[in-house]
C-alpha cells in the first residue's frame, strides 16, 4: 500500500484507514456480541459466510481494476 501513496501524505492516509478500521470494529463489536449471547454457532457460521463473501467482492473488485488497467494500456 505504501508504494501508492505519495510520501508526503503517507502518515495522514495510513492514519486514515487505521481509524477507520476501528470504527468499523466498534461499531461491529456490540452487534456481534448481542449475536453470541443467542447462539456461538450461528454466529460463527455468519461471521463466516461475512468473511467469504468480502473475499469474493474483493477479488472481483481486484480483477475490475486489473481488466481497466489492461485495456487502458491496450494489452
């Protein structure tokens, strides 16, 4: 990630995403808590499935970007 930031603004991006991440936990953390209380099992099958399913979008989202470079460059 380093390598598409410009150096002078590095700290303030990667700083950015930190704290996004955190929010993203904070506000995830009570959901999935209240979740458990119910049933370990259901929520470790949905955090799961979260977690396949974010790979896929990410993996599409990634070979979006590849296909627009590619062309962009007339390969």
């Amino acid at each position: 990630m380093n390598t598409l930031i410009s150096d002078d603004h590095s700290a303030a991006v990667l700083s950015d995403i930190s704290m996004e991440e955190r929010i993203l936990l904070a506000l995830l953390y009570p959901f999935v808590g209240a979740l458990a209380d119910n049933s370990v099992d259901l929520t470790l099958i949905i955090l799961g499935g979260l977690t396949i399913l974010a790979f896929f979008f990410l993996c599409i989202g990634r070979l979006r970007e590849e296909e627009a470079l590619a062309v962009a460059q007339g390969r």
